[in-house]
C-alpha cells in the first residue's frame, strides 16, 4: 500500500479517554483509518530521523521482536 499525500483526509494525534498513551490515526480519503500506538509513531520517528541526518545511512529496518527481559512498563514486542 502507497499512501500519497492526496490520498490523505485527515491525521488525528490524541491520548483516548480512559488510555495512558498517544494514538495516532491516518484517515484517507475512501474512508479506510489506520490507527497506530505511540510506541510504533516513535520508531518510525527515530528511524526517519537516523536517516534523514546521518552523513551516510540511507536506510533502517526495524523489526518485530518478543522481548522476555524488558524494562518495567515496556511492551513484550517492540520494533528494534
């Protein structure tokens, strides 16, 4: 799926009621949302941000890990 800019409607940021943390959703024109958690949002801005201003990466790829030892409050599957 390619999502151009004029395919967008709408993008919405906000914390839900009754939820902790940001929610994120892409509403396109034919009605299709996308909602992602701010864990996924983060990452994606890390990553645009590493290859954006590195003087040479031009690419990085998370992947979908199940972690068993993470941090309290951390997710099991994290994009690492």
């Amino acid at each position: 799926m390619n999502i151009r800019n004029e395919d967008m409607d709408k993008l919405i940021v906000e914390i839900p009621e009754g939820h902790m943390h940001l929610r994120t959703t892409f509403i396109l024109k034919d009605g299709t949302e996308i909602t992602f958690q701010e864990a996924t949002i983060a990452n994606l801005v890390r990553a645009f941000i590493t290859v954006k201003t590195h003087p040479n990466l031009t690419r990085v790829k998370l992947e979908n890990k199940q972690l068993q030892n993470r941090k309290k409050g951390f997710d099991e599957w994290q994009l690492i």
